[in-house]
C-alpha cells in the first residue's frame, strides 16, 4: 500500500508538473504564430486597401489557434477571401482619411491659420479610425456586416479606453519598428492582431 500511495503521489507530481511545461510550449506556440500570422497580414495587404480584410483573417485564424481549432493557410485565405467582399471599402475609406490627414499636416506646415487644430482632429480621427479598425476585425466573422462591425467597434473604441490605448501602443510598435528596421513591421502585424483579439476577449469577459 504505501508502495501505491508513494506511486500515486509520483504520478500526481509529474501531473502537476507537467502543465508548467505545457503552459510555456502553448505559449511559445502562439508567439510563433503571431508572427508567421502577420507574415500573411502582409501578403493579403500588399494591395492596400485589403489591409483590414486581412487584419480579419488573421485575428479569426489567431482565435481559432488560441481555442485549439484546426486551421491553416487555407483557412486564412478562405477567411480573407470573405472579409474582402465589403472589407475592402473599408480600408479605401481609410487610406482616404490617411490622405486627408496628410493635407492637414501639409498645412500645419505651411502655416495656415486654424491648421494646427485642423491638423490635431485629424490626426485623432485617423488614430481613433485605425483603432476602431482593428476593434472590427477582431470580430469579423463570415457572413458580418462591416458596416455593423465599424458602428460597434466605434463605441467600443470609445467606452473601453485602456483597450483602446493598447492597440494604439501597438500601432506604434509598428511604426516604429518600420522606421528603424523595414522588415521588423510584418511580424510585428500579427502581434497587433493578436493583441487586438485580447482586447475583445478581455472586454467580452468583463
């Protein structure tokens, strides 16, 4: 008998153990998929304005690895093949509002009475756009109405500011990394897409 409890207890402290183990190659797993995600955020986005279609397959490929669901490379261009149908509109709107912000920097540069408030709203508008963005395809799924999409993420850009300021924290990790190091941008997409579905997630539980 105490043969067996002594085997009991070995095999409980293997149990116990062996999660610690798990936990850190589940972690690291998903690391790595972040990153060969944003390598596919970038193919998909080469033509720009598919830029938030696919943000959107990419943040439904990243939930259905963090749920342990099959999914790969087809998957995600099955996702952005869906997501772009009225996703590209979305980004035309966007790269839209980046040149109207480009005019309003021009003319706080060339002195324009009222062009640095002109320049600032702008400025917010296209950080709270891109957020609101993100926000969107974090949810997307098949058959969702981007319009829809964009009219919630809005409120939720708005009424969850911490969230709101993470994804803003990683736009600029992007932009940043593009700056120093050009290459450094792609993966670092995927890691904004990942954390623009931990914002959601965090908000759903909440």
């Amino acid at each position: 008998m105490r043969r067996n409890a002594a085997a009991r207890r070995g095999r409980a402290s293997e149990a116990r153990g062996a999660p610690r183990e798990s936990a850190f190659a589940e972690r690291f797993a998903v690391f790595a998929e972040c990153l060969l995600t944003g390598v596919w955020i970038t193919v998909a986005a080469l033509p720009l304005v598919t830029l938030p279609a696919a943000f959107a397959a990419g943040a439904r490929h990243l939930r259905r690895r963090t749920a342990h669901e099959g999914g790969g490379w087809r998957e995600f261009v099955a996702d952005f093949r869906a997501a772009v149908r009225g996703g590209w509109l979305v980004g035309a709107g966007g790269w839209a509002l980046a040149a109207a912000v480009r005019v309003d920097v021009q003319a706080v540069r060339a002195g324009i009475p009222g062009g640095p408030l002109v320049g600032a709203v702008g400025l917010f508008a296209l950080i709270g756009g891109a957020v609101a963005g993100l926000r969107a395809a974090a949810v997307w799924e098949p058959g969702a109405a981007w319009r829809d999409l964009l009219a919630d993420a809005v409120r939720r850009t708005v009424l969850d500011p911490a969230g709101s300021f993470l994804l803003v924290g990683g736009l600029v990790v992007v932009a940043c990394s593009a700056l120093l190091v050009a290459p450094l941008a792609v993966p670092v997409l995927g890691a904004v897409a990942a954390a623009a579905v931990a914002v959601e997630e965090r908000r759903r539980r909440r």
